[in-house]
C-alpha cells in the first residue's frame, strides 16, 4: 500500500510517501506507528487506541476520521492533518481551540450537594451527548467554523448540552445566559456533524434544542429563513 502523509512541517505543508507491505485491513493509526519506525521524525497523536481519549482526528481520503477505529484498504491512502484547527507538526494539529472556550464558559457539571439519583428516562436524555469524546471531527465539518463565524460550535455546545440538561448540575438553565454569546443562530443546519461524528453524539439536535429552549424563553427570535446550504 502506498501512504501519502501531507505534513506541515516549518511553516507548510509538505507530502512525504511511504511503500508498505500490508495484510488484512491495517487501522490508520497502525499505518501510522509503522511510518513512525521508518521515519522517527513524523509526528501524529494518540493515546488509547480506542475511540476513547479522542486525541487522533486525522483527514483520511478526505473525510475525516479517527485513526484508531478506520480500517483501510486498497493500493493508496492520503492521510493529512484535521481541517479547521491550527496546524503545529506534521499531523498534530492544536486543539486549544476545543479546550480554551470550554474554559472560558465553564462547561463543566458543577455538582449539586445532595446526591441525585437519575432514572433511566433521565439518564438517557443526555447520554448521547455525554459520549463526546472531544475529538473535535464535527468543527471540522462545520461551515460556519470554517468561514471564521462568531459561533460556538459543535462541539462545545454539545458538551453544554450534556451539563445544562444534567439534573445533578447546579447550575441548571442559568447556563443559558452563557449560550447567548454561542450564536447558535449561525447553525445552518446542514447535519455534517451528525454524519462525521464518531460517537454518534449528534451535535445538531442538541444545537437544535438549545435554540428552541432560547426563543421558548424569549431569549432570542425565532428565525424566519432556517436552511443550511443542503436546503433542508
Ligand atoms: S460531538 Fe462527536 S465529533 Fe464532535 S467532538 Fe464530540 S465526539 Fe467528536
Ligand atoms: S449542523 Fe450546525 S453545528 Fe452541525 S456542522 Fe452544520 S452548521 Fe455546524
Ligand atoms: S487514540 Fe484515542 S480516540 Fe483514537
């Protein structure tokens, strides 16, 4: 199989490509760690080889991936580093861009005193969402991100959701004052982020729910014109 890496290395990007004898179907992070005995110098990120720790986001063909859990095949496979983030080596890209507005809004359950127990409907209204695993695919996909809008974005406002709707956080709908300065407005709906997540976490609906519970509220207007660029 033949791998073509596009790396950014000293301030561009570069494409470096490799011939290797494979078996079966190799994950893109086995290809990876293969390349990496060969040339020690490229640099990709990874830490639990489980669709867990989502650290390994990678551009597989085009379509954006996590290296552990996509299985390849076939004479050829391009391999570049994920869209929308800023490039720092090789594959690895930053993602402060994911952790710094989690931070700054303090997206994180903050725990009621009393120890809460939650029934299965509870449970299950937030449970997709708590399985983000960060991995920052669905910004990659996300138009608005991409054209540089003022919006939160997929991933934070899942990660919101899961806490906002939590009965065991304290804070509750006092959140919502923060999902103003989200823009959730400027989701146009067009369900990439559905499609590309890996945990099936379906950022949309919950972008989507936020927004109904902020014109329920009075908080923001409903839009007149709601279409993304898929027109549905
Ligand atoms: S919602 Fe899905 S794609 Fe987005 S960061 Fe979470 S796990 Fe990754
Ligand atoms: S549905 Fe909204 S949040 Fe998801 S990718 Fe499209 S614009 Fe971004
Ligand atoms: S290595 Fe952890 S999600 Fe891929």
């Amino acid at each position: 199989m033949r791998v073509r890496l596009r790396l950014f290395r000293d301030g561009k990007y570069v494409l470096k490509e490799f011939d290797l004898d494979v078996e079966d179907s190799p994950t893109v992070l086995e290809i990876l760690q293969r390349i990496k005995e060969i040339d020690p110098t490229i640099s990709f990120r990874a830490m639990c080889r489980s669709s867990v720790c989502g650290t390994c986001a990678v551009k597989v063909n085009g379509e954006h991936k996590l290296a552990c859990n996509t299985r390849v095949s076939g004479e050829e496979v391009l391999i570049e580093p994920a869209d929308g983030y800023a490039p720092i080596r090789d594959l690895v890209v930053s993602h402060e861009e994911i952790f710094e507005p989690m931070k700054r809004n303090k997206i994180w359950l903050v725990p009621r005193e009393e120890n809460l127990r939650l029934s299965p409907s509870q449970l299950g209204k937030t449970s997709k969402a708590w399985d983000c695993i960060l991995c920052g695919i669905c910004n990659s996909v996300c138009p608005p991100l991409l054209e540089g809008r003022d919006f939160g974005g997929p991933s934070l406002i899942t990660k919101l959701y899961s806490v906002e709707e939590d009965p065991r956080d304290s804070l509750g709908e006092e959140r919502l004052k923060d999902v103003l300065q989200l823009n959730l407005q400027n989701c146009v709906h067009c369900s990439n982020c559905n499609l590309f997540c890996p945990k099936g976490c379906m950022p949309e609906r919950w972008v989507s729910l936020l927004e109904g519970k902020l014109v329920q509220k009075g908080y923001i207007q409903k839009k007149t014109e709601d279409f993304g660029f898929l027109g549905f």
